[in-house]
C-alpha cells in the first residue's frame, strides 16, 4: 500500500508540469522556483511551533489547489503557478517522505523526522 500512495503522489508531481506548459511562462521557471517552497523553514527561527504551522501552511496540497484555482478565476497566471508549484513540490515531499509536521511537536523540523524514518 505504501508503494501505491507514493505512484499516487508522484502523478501528482507530473501533473503540474502539465498544468505550468499551460501558463504564459518560459520553461526555465519551473525548476528555479520548484524548491522556493523550502523557504517556510525559516520560520523554525521564531520557534518549533510557528516554523510548523508556516511549514504546514506552505506544503499543504489545500493552499495549493486553492491558490491554482483563485490564479485561474481572478485571471492572475502568476497566482495560478505559484499553486502548481506548491502542490507539485508537496507532492514530491511525500514521494521523499516528508510530510506535514505536528506544531506541537516542538523541536522537530521536518528534515530532522524524515531523517530518523529512513
């Protein structure tokens, strides 16, 4: 079952770059920007709790999928790819064994429990 949830993921990951070739960008940005998401971790440096909850706000597939589809109503591609690729590095994330963290779990950043998983 845990090789089916990680195929599962992994189209996710294929799936927006189907959906970045449908947005008026050059190629080149996708793998640029595709690990900007990483950036929430800064937030581990005003503690366990807030870097979670920025963390979890960033990699969750919900703000991403609504980010996609606000960008696509409102006519604002850069809203629109800003979705795609939170939704396919999340994806990636879970294919990798990463996920979302426990705020409550106060000292545990993400890469630091992935690691003890492997």
């Amino acid at each position: 079952m845990k090789n089916l949830v990680k195929l599962e993921e992994l189209a996710q990951v294929l799936f927006p770059i189907y959906l970045f070739s449908l947005l008026p960008f050059a190629w080149w940005l996708f793998p640029v920007l595709f690990f900007a998401p990483d950036v929430s971790l800064i937030g581990y440096l005003a503690g366990g709790r807030i870097g979670a909850m920025g963390y979890n706000l960033v990699h969750h597939k919900a703000t991403a999928i609504g980010a996609y589809i606000l960008g696509g109503l409102l006519g604002v591609p850069l809203l629109s790819l800003i979705g795609i690729l939170l939704l396919g590095h999340s994806s990636l994330d879970r294919v990798l064994g990463y996920g979302l963290v426990d705020p409550d779990a106060l000292g545990h950043a993400p890469l630091a429990s992935a690691g003890r998983r492997a």
